[in-house]
C-alpha cells in the first residue's frame, strides 16, 4: 500500500463528510499504483461522528476506523492511527480542514525526492483567536531554545512520514506522546512545505487551554532538562544572597548595633524562599509526574471498536 492517512476524530460531525470527499478526490488524483487508506481515529467523540464513520466505512472499503472507549487525546489518536497504518507513506491531518488535504500530493512529491519527513509550516493562520496564536508562537521559540533537537517552529502535526519514521515510532514507548518533537528526535533528513493555516470549516476545536497547556508540558519534559536546571541555578542563586543577607545581619546585631525590627525584610524573605521552593517543587512534580505515568505500563489507549484486521495491540505501541 502506497499512503496512508490518519486523520483523529473528536466532535467532527460537522466536518467529516466534506473531509471525506475532499481527501478522496486529492488521493484519487495522485493515481497510486498501490492503493490507499484513511483511518479514522474517533477519540471519544459524544457526537454522531462514530456512526458518520460506520457509515463511510460501509461504503468505501479503504476507510478504516478505531473507536476509543473515551477520549484519550490527540496525540494518543494520532499514535493509534500510526500503530494500524500499512502504507509505505503516512500523512497525518486534522479533520477539521484547518490543514488542507490538497497539499497532501505535493508532500508525497517532495517525500520521495529522498526525505523520510516532510512536514507542513504555517506560513500563516487565520480564524484563531489572538491569544492562541500568540501562545502558540511563544510557546514553538521557547521550546527551540531549551531543547537539543530542533524541532520545527510554527509546524504541527500535519505531515507525511515513510515507513521507516513510523517503524521508529512504535519502539518510543513514552506515554506522554509529543509527536512532532518525536519526529524530530528520530531524525532522517526533514523538509517542509509551507502553507497558509485556514480556519476550521465547522464545529469548534477540541483543544481546550488545559489541553494545550498539557501538550506543551509533555513537550518540554520529554525533550528538555532546562526547567529542572533553571530551578537548580534560581536555588543556588536564592541561597547566594540569603548567605550574604545573613552575613549582613550578623554584621548589623553584633557588630554595628544598628538594627530594626525587621518584621518586613522577614517576611518578604520567607514569601519569596516559600515561592521559589514551590517552583521549584512544581517542576521537579512535573517530570516525576510523567515518570511515573510510564512506570505503570498501561496500554496508550483502548479500542472498544475497528475494522482494521487484525486490531492493533496497543501494548505494541506501549
Ligand atoms: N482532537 C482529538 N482529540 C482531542 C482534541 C482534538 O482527536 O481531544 C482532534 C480533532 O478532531 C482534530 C485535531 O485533533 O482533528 C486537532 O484538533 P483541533 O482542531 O480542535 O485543534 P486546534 O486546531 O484548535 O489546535
Ligand atoms: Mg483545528
């Protein structure tokens, strides 16, 4: 099989049939010699988009659908896609059209003139708000700047991958899955595409701000040790000038007699050492959360229905 396409399914009633029809008409276009597939990941969906897949399904032998038992989250959905892809090509796309399947031939194009990654970069984006493209921006030169691997900036998950890209991610075993920063861990040579970032066709998106906070977090810990540095550097900073606040009080009861109350360089000291501790505490929390998130070992995800044969293990992923 030539491609394959993944494409995470949460609340997308609204945008699945024109998806559909357009993703068919592009791949059809690119006239593959050896086939292609769609597999549908629905996420936890709680509207009609599981029974639109059925019904897709029942109708075109190449859609391939995994209903989740709940919803897990992209990442995972997009991971379980990639467990249950066949083709020697794997696109990854929203379904909410905000990444447009008629870029997909000129990704396979440029896939095979000797890259294993191609990814798609937002030259543009409309039809988000404000703060979510600000954030998104902050958070893309952040993450550059305190990570080894440079993983791309203004660049999600759309994008095609080969085979070998797909084989490398099944062995990352990680429960908190970024994929992109995955992607460019893995390595090969990369290249982009640009393109300009419409807005969604319909319904409305399915990444509430503690989603995306929490996508962010999982790509910092799992690609950067900075935050753990930076709360050991601010310790020893703070200890520093206590030290020398110390010595100066010293100075000034024994020494020079000329000392207040000082009620307020008390408590400003300990608020200020209480908040840096809780920092510090918080981000040491946050690494240890996710240590043990892969202590565990659970499956990434339960299928509760497919019409992939044989299903997907997820213990094949974990
Ligand atoms: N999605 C998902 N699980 C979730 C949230 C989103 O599978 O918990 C899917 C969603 O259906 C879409 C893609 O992930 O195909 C991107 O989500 P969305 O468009 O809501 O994010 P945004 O574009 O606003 O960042
Ligand atoms: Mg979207």
């Amino acid at each position: 099989m030539d491609l394959s396409v993944v494409i995470p399914i949460y609340n997308e009633e609204a945008n699945i049939a024109l998806l559909y029809e357009r993703l068919r008409a592009v791949v059809e276009g690119m006239a593959l010699p050896g086939g292609y597939e769609f597999i549908f990941v629905n996420d936890g969906s709680r509207d009609q988009s599981m029974a639109l897949l059925r019904l897709l399904a029942s109708r075109d032998e190449r859609v391939r659908y995994l209903d989740f038992s709940r919803n897990f989250g992209h990442q995972i959905a997009v991971t379980a896609g990639l467990d249950g892809a066949q083709g020697a090509a794997v696109v990854i796309i929203d379904a909410d059209l905000q990444d447009p399947p008629e870029l997909i031939p000129e990704l396979y194009q440029k896939l095979h003139q000797g890259y294993e990654v191609v990814y798609a970069k937002r030259r543009s984006r409309r039809g988000e708000s404000r703060a979510k493209q600000l954030t998104a921006k902050l958070f893309y030169r952040l993450l550059a700047q305190i990570t080894h691997i440079s993983i791309p900036v203004d660049t999600g998950d759309f994008r095609i991958i080969s085979q070998k890209v797909v084989a490398a991610l099944r062995q990352m075993p990680e429960q908190n899955k970024f994929i992109r920063g995955q992607i460019s861990w893995i390595g090969y040579r990369q290249a982009c595409v640009e393109y300009d970032r419409t807005e969604r066709a319909g319904g409305a998106t399915g990444y509430t701000y503690r989603k995306m906070l929490g996508l962010a977090l999982d790509g910092i810990t799992a690609f950067s040790d900075v935050p753990l540095r930076v709360a050991t550097i601010s310790g020893f900073t703070v200890s520093g000038v206590a030290f020398l606040v110390m010595l100066y009080t010293l100075y000034a009861r024994f020494i020079s007699h000329d000392f207040q109350p000082g009620w307020a360089s008390l408590m400003i000291s300990i608020l200020f050492l209480g908040g840096v501790q809780l920092i510090a505490v918080g981000v040491i929390g946050e690494y240890i959360a996710r240590l043990s998130a892969n202590v565990r070992q659970r499956p990434l995800y339960i299928v509760s229905e497919t019409n992939i044969a044989p299903p997907p293990s997820p213990e094949a992923s974990a």
